[in-house]
C-alpha cells in the first residue's frame, strides 16, 4: 500500500473541507454583522439575490468571445506544428495571446454598447 497517495488523498479532500467549512462561516459572520447592524432581511436577500444562473448576455458575448479565439490559437498551433515542424511549446504562448486579444476585443464592444 502507498502511504504517500493515501496521505495526498486525505490532504486533497481536508483541504476541500477547510475551504468549503471557512467560506460557509465567513458568510454566515457577514450576513450577522449585518443584521446586527440593523438591516432587514429583505435589504440582505437584495444583496445576496443575484442568481448565477441568469447570465448577463454580454457575459455570453465575453466568453464566446474568448473560446472561438482559443479555437483560432489552437488551429494556428496546429497548423505551425504541422507545417513548420514546431515545438508544442507553442500552443499555451498562442492560447494567452488570442485569449487576450478577445478580452480586449469584448473590452471594445462592451465599451461601445455601455455608450449606446
């Protein structure tokens, strides 16, 4: 039997309980602070109602954004690969780069659309 993995194991899933345990109670400590401090419920739901599962459109637009650069990074990697016989080592330098371009991309359309 691996000690070391059986540890690995038990250290991987503790540290996901600690994480899970102290962002559990550091809410719970806000939201009595803040009742506390004399808010209602509702005005604490109003703060906290945000659902994650309504996106924003523009989130939409962000992320289709980046993934289709991606694509374009990767298809480029390939083809250098193939084409020039290049190292590997070139697909994360292109992923960073076209996943940057489309971020700054969206920067500008979201921008645009913020002044409409």
């Amino acid at each position: 039997m691996d000690v070391n993995g059986l540890i690995a194991i038990i250290f991987f899933f503790t540290s996901i309980m600690v994480i899970g345990g102290s962002a559990i109670i550091g809410r719970h400590r806000e939201r009595m602070g803040m009742i506390e401090k004399g808010m209602k419920a509702e005005d604490i739901k109003a703060m906290f109602g945000r659902s994650f599962r309504e996106p924003h459109p523009i989130t939409s637009l962000k992320w289709g954004i980046v993934f289709v650069a991606v694509g374009f990074a990767v298809l480029l990697g390939l083809f250098l690969h193939s084409a020039y016989n290049m190292e590997g080592g070139i697909f994360p330098g292109l992923i960073a780069v076209f996943g940057g371009a489309g971020l700054v991309l969206f920067y500008f359309i979201a921008n645009r659309k913020a002044q409409d």
